[in-house]
C-alpha cells in the first residue's frame, strides 16, 4: 500500500510541479490554520478557567 502512495507521489511530482507546489502551500495553509484554532481554543479555554477560579476566590475572601 505504502509503495503505491510513494509512486503516486513521486510521478506526480516529476510530472506537474506547478500543482505539486500548489498542493503543498495548501497542506501547509490548512496545517497552520488548524493549529492556530486549535490553540486559540485551548487558551480561550484556559483564560475562562482561570476566569471563573478567581471570581471564586474573591467571593470567599
């Protein structure tokens, strides 16, 4: 399986460059765009935490 995707691959990059080129700024837009939801969720998640901690705090003392 692994040595047909890695034929693929190979002729599909000697033959069309230009969508070779293409497809790969895509995989990396799309992996730097996941990644930076993916962070702004956890520290959107993490900033209310320590939102609601503190607001405890402060109610019992």
């Amino acid at each position: 399986m692994y040595s047909a995707i890695e034929e693929f691959l190979r002729t599909f990059n000697v033959n069309y460059p230009l969508v070779w080129a293409l497809l790969v700024m895509a995989i990396v837009a799309v992996t730097s765009l996941t990644l930076y939801l993916f962070w702004e969720l956890v520290l959107r998640l993490l900033s209310a935490g320590n939102a609601s901690r503190r607001s405890r705090s402060k109610e019992q003392g």
